[in-house]
C-alpha cells in the first residue's frame, strides 16, 4: 500500500546547503541523505515545488499585506529573499534551475529508484501564473473578462494590457490573487492538460493533482456559469485521464479533493484521493465519528490518503499534541488506502512555513516522537497485508468507556494483526470480539509492535466473551497474533 512522504523541496535543499556548507541541487544531494529519506515503510516521495514559480506572481505576494503578516510570524527575521513566492503559481512545467533543473530532478528520480522508492510532483490544472505563455498564445484556455467585469470587481480580473483574465478561484472563496483561471470546458485546454502529465509522466512515477475537484463539470458550471461557456458532454477527467493513461498505465494519480466528492473522484480515474473527512473527524469529532467513517465500502477506502497534515494543513504537533497525536498517527498508519507524512512531523515540528517561502525556523527535534514514528512505520509495514476488518468493541452495562476504542484486524494466509487505540482523553475498557473462528484449544501469543511486550490468553476465552482490554488515556496496540 502507498505510503507518501511529502518534501518542501525548496525549504528541503536550503537546510541542506546549510548543513553541508555548499550550494546543493536535486542533482547534489549526498547519498546519506537520500538514504535517510528511504525510511522503512516509505516508498514514494512527493517532491513538492519543482516547478518554475512565476515573477509576476512573486510581486503580487510581495505587495499583499496579510500574506507578508503570515510570513513575518512563521519566521522571525523574515527578509525578502527569504521569499521564492508560491509553487502553485505555476509558471512553465519545467523544473527550476535553482533545484537543479530537469536534469537534477532525474538524478534524484535515480537516487529514489535505486532505493526502491517512486517520486511524485505536482500538478495545478485549475490555474496558472499571470505570466504564464499561455495568456499571449493561448488565450482561448483560459476564462476570460469584460472591462465592465474589471469595473465590477477589479480583485477578481486581470488587465493584461491586450485581454482581461478571471482570476482563479473555488466557489467558496474570494479569488487568488497571483493565479490566472484556466476553463475547464475548453477543449484546447482539456488537450493541453493530457499533453502536460504526459510530460510529468516522463519526469515521474504519479502525480498529485491540487484542488482536482474544480474541473468537474458541476464544480466548474457552478463557479463560472456563461463565462466558461457550454458544458461538455464528457467531464474533465474523464477525458483526461485515460489519454494519460495510454501512455503511462502505471502512472498514480492523486487527488487534493474535499467536499465529500472522493468517492466521485476516484470513479473518475484517480488512484487516492485526500481522506479529509477522517481527518477532520480526528481533530474535532469522537471515536463512534471515525468508527461510522470507517464503515465505508472497502474499496473506495483503499482509494483514500490518510493523513494529519500536509503543506496545507497545521503541524500536527501543534493540532495533536503528546499522545493524542500518537493515537492519531497510529490510526491512520495502520488503516487500508495510501499514507500522507510530511517532513518534519516525525521529529515534531510545529511550525508550518507559508509555501511562498525558502527557509523555516529552526526547531528542537523532538527524539521521542521520532523514534515512535520510526516504530510505527516497521509496524504498519508489517501489518498492513491482507484482509482488513473493522472490530466493534463490547462493553458492559455499568461502563460505556468501550465507545472510545477504535479497533480493526488484518488478516493473511501467513499472519494476523490486532489494532485498538483509545480515541479520547479518559480510560476505556471493552471485549474485542476476533474474526478468527481457530482459536478454540490453543495459546495464542500477542506481541505489541511498538514495544515488543507479550501478552498470552487462551484462545478459548478469545473466540468466546473477546480480547479484554484496558488503556490509558490516547494509549494503543499493535498486536502481533500467533
């Protein structure tokens, strides 16, 4: 099963270079480092922010207040070369020099694959930067304006000087200010798009796809009505994603998407799609929320990425404090679908830097949380084969804690694992009943990965009344049964 370790790639090779005293580019990076990347259980790695950021969209940022606030509280001595302005403000699909150029990138494509590791890079189909080519060579791809529109709402519209762009936007939100909005029901663009991750496809083993929801038809017809003209017969992925591909068959795609449209998504070609849901009902909702999420139909879980923060979301140490960030992170490593990390939330960082920037504070590393996360990823690895069955724990009439507990098994021809996490700030007890109908008249032996300790019981008791349990407050196991 996929399990993705997110790179800042710019913020990445600054510390790098400092570390080692020289400039270092994706071509550069020593071996040691790769090798610490390749950690057991990781096998692809997004390298987020190789692409050309625009200038154009680097002045806007520069001149935007509330964003130079952002940037002054995320690093203490901000300057303004500390500001590379945003990946997602795409200039030309071609790697920066400054990270090495395609060249580097395909050296450190090399150094992944010799690890057994796959890359994956970004792709922005809803937007592009104000300096893009294609708003002198291509207009036609994009949504465009009226001067009455710019009179209207001039922070919603671009003057180019020839033509008036909509700025890109969802339909919830006000408009980005430093993106140009490329329309969906263009058929150039549609071609355009498939021509593009080709080429991504050539450079990397998938693709993550940001806000993959705005070019479905509803989404798009919703948000830009007449000014994006008929709605095609085909919806957006559809149309692109078998062309893509017929020429990479195994080319994973990944989608940003919210809205409870992951399901819809995945119809659509995608091979994961963000699980936000389960992490919102993480942060916020109790343990029978996240049971009723995981009753889903298995396979479209197997089609979620599970995760407790990316470049979008705030540093789960500071969400998920001490333990409850434990238990978090134990569920989510070991459910079925893909697995979203990002570095530095193993060592614990806090701070999450705006990705217009080239640099992040310095913070402690927290080594106990590393060498959790180190044991979590050997075990998850472990158990993460086979089938996968969610566990409904019993209680008593006098105790209802059991509520709190989530629990799931896997189960393989040559193993099977036990997982219980208590999912709330008190103690919780309860039985869990097993799958396994062999346990009458033997031993079985629990081994809890995380911390090797044993715990014998008698199968007879198992298969009949459950597994007792009894945990601390966000305390769990990872049990091996044998």
């Amino acid at each position: 099963m996929t399990v993705i370790l997110e790179i800042n790639t710019l913020v990445w090779l600054t510390e790098l270079s400092e570390r080692y005293g020289r400039r270092l580019t994706l071509g550069e990076v020593p071996d040691e480092v790769w090798d610490q990347i390749a950690l057991p259980g990781i096998d692809t790695v997004w390298l987020m922010g190789v692409w050309e950021r625009s200038p154009a969209g680097l002045a806007i940022a520069l001149r935007d207040d509330t964003l130079l606030a952002s940037f002054r509280a995320a690093l203490p001595g901000l300057t303004e070369t500390d500001i590379a302005g945003s990946p997602y403000c795409v200039r030309n699909y071609v790697v920066e020099e400054a990270l090495g150029g395609p060249d580097g990138l395909a050296a450190a494509r090399a150094r992944l694959a010799a690890r057994g590791l796959r890359l994956i890079l970004d792709f922005v189909p809803n937007h592009v930067a104000p300096d893009h080519p294609w708003l002198r060579t291509h207009p036609a791809r994009l949504i465009q304006g009226t001067p009455e529109d710019l009179s209207r709402a001039p922070e919603a519209y671009l003057e180019t000087g020839e033509r008036i762009y909509a700025r890109g936007r969802d339909p919830y939100f006000p408009p980005w200010p430093d993106v140009v909005q490329l329309n969906a029901f263009s058929d150039d663009l549609r071609r355009a798009t498939v021509d593009t991750l080709i080429s991504i496809g050539e450079q990397a083993d998938g693709v993550r796809c940001d806000m993959a929801m705005l070019m479905r038809n509803d989404i798009f017809a919703k948000t830009w009505g007449e000014a994006a003209g008929p709605v095609p017969a085909e919806d957006f992925w559809p149309y692109v994603v078998p062309r893509v591909r017929a020429r990479h068959p195994d080319l994973l795609l990944v989608a940003e998407v919210y809205w409870d449209l992951e399901h819809a998504l995945q119809q659509q070609g995608f091979d994961h799609c963000y699980d936000k849901r389960l992490y919102d009902r993480l942060l916020h909702e109790d343990a029978d929320s996240v049971r009723a999420h995981l009753r889903a139909d298995l396979t479209h879980q197997r089609g979620l990425v599970r995760f407790l923060e990316n470049h979008d979301e705030p540093r789960a140490a500071a969400t998920l404090p001490g333990e409850r960030g434990r238990a978090a992170a134990l569920t989510v490593a070991t459910l079925p679908g893909a697995t979203l990390w990002h570095e530095g939330q193993f060592e614990g960082r806090r701070v999450r830097p705006p990705v217009f920037l080239s640099r992040r504070p310095t913070e402690p590393a927290d080594e106990a949380l590393r060498d959790f996360h180190t044991r979590l990823l050997r075990a998850a690895t472990e158990v993460r084969r086979g089938e996968w069955r969610l566990c409904t724990p019993t209680g008593w009439p006098d105790d209802d804690s059991h509520r709190a507990l989530l629990s799931w098994t896997w189960t393989h021809p040559d193993a099977r694992h036990l997982v219980v996490v208590n999912q709330c700030d008190r103690p919780a007890r309860a039985r869990l009943p097993l799958p396994w109908d062999d346990l009458r008249g033997r031993t079985l032996r629990l081994t809890d990965l995380l911390t090797s300790r044993t715990y014998d019981r008698e199968g007879d008791e198992l298969a009949g009344q459950g597994l007792f349990v009894d945990l601390g407050p966000w305390q769990g196991h990872v049990f091996r049964v044998s």
